[in-house]
C-alpha cells in the first residue's frame, strides 16, 4: 500500500484504496447551511399565553368610565358615551333630571351628569330638574332648560330647530342668546349661532322674513316690523339685540307701537345700546320679567 497517497495523495494511487473510496463515497460528509430553528410546540403556547395576559393588563389597566343617572331599559348610560338609534326611537330616563325621548336616525352623547350633545336627529325632552341644570350641546348653539318640555332638531348640516311646549328655553352661543317661551320656536346655525324666536302661529310673511334675517340677508327688517302683531313683540325685541343704529331706532319705535314701554326707557337710550334699557323693554312684554332670566344667565357665563 502506497502510504503518501494516504496522507496528502501524493505519489501513484493504492488500487485498494481506490475501491474503498469509491464503496464509501455516498456515506462522505456534505457540508449544509443552518436553517432556522422552529419554536416547539410549548413554546408557542408560552408566547400566546404571555400575550394574553398582556391585553388583560391592558384592559384592567384602563378606567372605566363613569356612569350618569340616565338609563336606557333599565342600563346605566356611561359618561361619554353614543348612543345611535336606526329606524326605532330610545327613550333614556333619570330620576332627578327628566326623560328624554330620542328619535330614529339620531346620534346622542351623554357628555355628562346632567349635560348632553345632539350631533344629528331629534330628541323630545320633558324636565323636571331645576332650571339651567340641564343642558343640550348642538353642533350651532346650547339649548339651556328653565324647566320645560320642548322637541329639538339637528340636521345633518348641523343646523337646529327648536319647539317649546311648556315653560322657557334658553339658546346660547358665544353671547348671543335667545329666549323662547311656551308656543314659541327658533332656528339656530352652525355659523350663525341662534336665531331670532317666533310663535308657532305667527304669520308666513314673518317667519319668511326672520328666516332671511337670519340667513343675514339685507331688507328683512322692514318686512319682520310690518308683519309683527301686538304677539309679536317676542321677536321685535329680539330683533332690537340684533340691530345697531338708525335701525335700532326703527324696531323699538315699532316694539313701542305694540306695547307701551314702561317708565324709565328712552329711544335715545335704546339706540346707543343701554342695555337696562333694553331689558325693560322686554319687562313691558308681559313675560318672564329679565330679573328671572338674568339670574340664570351669570350663572350660565
């Protein structure tokens, strides 16, 4: 046997060793990359576990918010949360607060306690909490209660119409306010805030015409003053909050022809703005006397 061939294969090959060579080949060892090991079957029931326990922690971990008084077929109302109805109507219900019914295709948010938002539909609202505790957010104005039943709307443009029924509602947005009694109702805009309040049976020409003033239309002043009744004095006065000047003269020389004006007012005086004034005006009206309503008003502010 040729001993160099064994070592570095040098020199002329050993027949026999070639035949063995040749026999083992297929048993020679053949170098191959690692692969990527796969998890065994326990360790992959650790990580689901591990992960499990991770989102119980993650959901324990978060507060749950908090309930109000309001419910819906005998369940609590969390604050903030939505309440969207489809073709059927909801009714929600709290014992010191009132009950509330809301209508098909509305969204509803209990904001809070004694507070809620009307994003879009109708809601009927009978209530028997203290005046200016209950409030309703629209996406145009807050529909603030003075103890009363009334029905608002909300379009999907976010514009509002409000209906009293019993008692007063207050419209407020950034000031500007409106008053609306018994009988009585007011739009409101998303960019305009409240509008001016009319009685249900007012005349056409003057709901036509508060609804171009609205709008901000120009010349809808004279037409509001020549179709106003003795009734009507509600939106004269109103009208009076939202004119300046010459034309401010214009409505409380109308407003005076309808109801005579108590001692201690002056047309110069209301057209320069007093604002006392301007609330005995509203005194000579026969409604709520402004003492009542100016009360809940800083308290509102």
């Amino acid at each position: 046997m040729n001993e160099d061939w064994l070592w570095d294969r040098s020199g002329p090959p050993d027949p026999e060793v070639e035949r063995l060579e040749k026999t083992l080949a297929p048993l020679r060892y053949r170098y191959r990359s690692p692969r990527p090991r796969r998890p065994r079957a326990w360790a992959v029931g650790a990580a689901a576990a591990v992960a499990a326990a991770a989102a119980m922690l993650i959901v324990w971990s978060t507060p749950r918010a908090a309930d109000t008084q309001w419910q819906v077929a005998g369940a609590r109302v969390r604050q903030g949360q939505v309440l969207r109805t489809g073709d059927e109507s909801l009714t929600l219900s709290a014992e010191e607060v009132g009950r509330v019914d809301l209508g098909p295709d509305s969204e509803l948010r209990a904001a809070s306690e004694k507070r809620l938002a009307l994003d879009r539909g109708e809601l009927h609202a009978f209530i028997w909490a203290r005046p200016r505790e209950f409030v309703v957010d629209t996406p145009s104005a807050r529909a603030i209660d003075l103890g009363c039943e009334y029905t608002l709307h909300v379009d999907p443009s976010g514009d509002g119409l409000l209906k009293v029924a019993l008692g007063w509602v207050a419209f407020s947005d950034h000031g500007r306010e409106s008053f609306i009694p018994a009988g009585a109702e007011c739009r409101t805009r998303k960019h305009g805030g409240p509008g001016i309040p009319y009685y249900e049976d007012a005349p056409d020409a003057l709901r036509v015409a508060v609804e171009a003033f609205d709008r901000g239309q120009r010349g809808a002043v004279d037409p509001i003053l020549s179709a106003a009744r003795e009734r009507d004095g509600l939106t004269v006065w109103h009208l009076l909050t939202r004119v300046d000047g010459p034309e401010r003269g214009l409505v409380f020389d109308r407003l005076a022809e309808l109801t005579p004006m108590l001692p201690g007012v002056s047309r110069e005086g209301v057209v320069r703005g007093d604002a006392a004034m301007i609330d005995r005006c509203w005194d000579a009206l026969g409604l709520e006397n402004t003492g009542w309503w100016r009360g809940w008003e800083r308290s509102w502010r």
